[in-house]
C-alpha cells in the first residue's frame, strides 16, 4: 500500500465492526484469502482495488467478510 502511505514497517489500527464506505481501506477476507484494499461499492458489488495499479482489481467469487477499516497509521522511526 505504498502508495497509499502505508509503508513496510508501520502499524495500522483497524476498527472492527465499522461499516466501510467507498473509498476506505479495510482489511478483508475474499475468497479465503486475507487482504488490505480500497473498499468500493458499486452497481456489480463490492469491488476491492489496490493502491498499486499493477495490482487487478479483485471482486470476491463467492465470499468476502469486511473484518475492519483502516482508521490510523504508525510509522515507526527508523
């Protein structure tokens, strides 16, 4: 989530049982495998975009389980 200001070291506080809206990071479980990416809901569903455009854009196949929203970042001095 570099681009997103989320840097290799840093802590992020998650907020469980917040509802996400667009445009919010959340931490996610889709299809069995855990993730942290852009929330987005849409006339298709719920779609989960990386901060990295290299990254595809992911829309759960059978389940996705929302387990929190990004609400803060540490970044540790190094």
């Amino acid at each position: 989530m570099l681009e997103a200001g989320i840097l290799p070291g840093d802590v992020v506080l998650v907020e469980r049982g917040r509802e996400a809206h667009n445009g919010d990071i959340v931490i996610a479980c889709v299809d069995g495998a855990w993730t942290m990416k852009y929330f987005f809901k849409d006339a298709e569903g719920v779609r989960l975009e990386a901060a990295n455009r290299n990254y595809a854009t992911i829309r759960p196949n059978h389940k996705l389980a929302v387990e929190g929203v990004v609400s803060s970042v540490i970044r540790k001095l190094r």
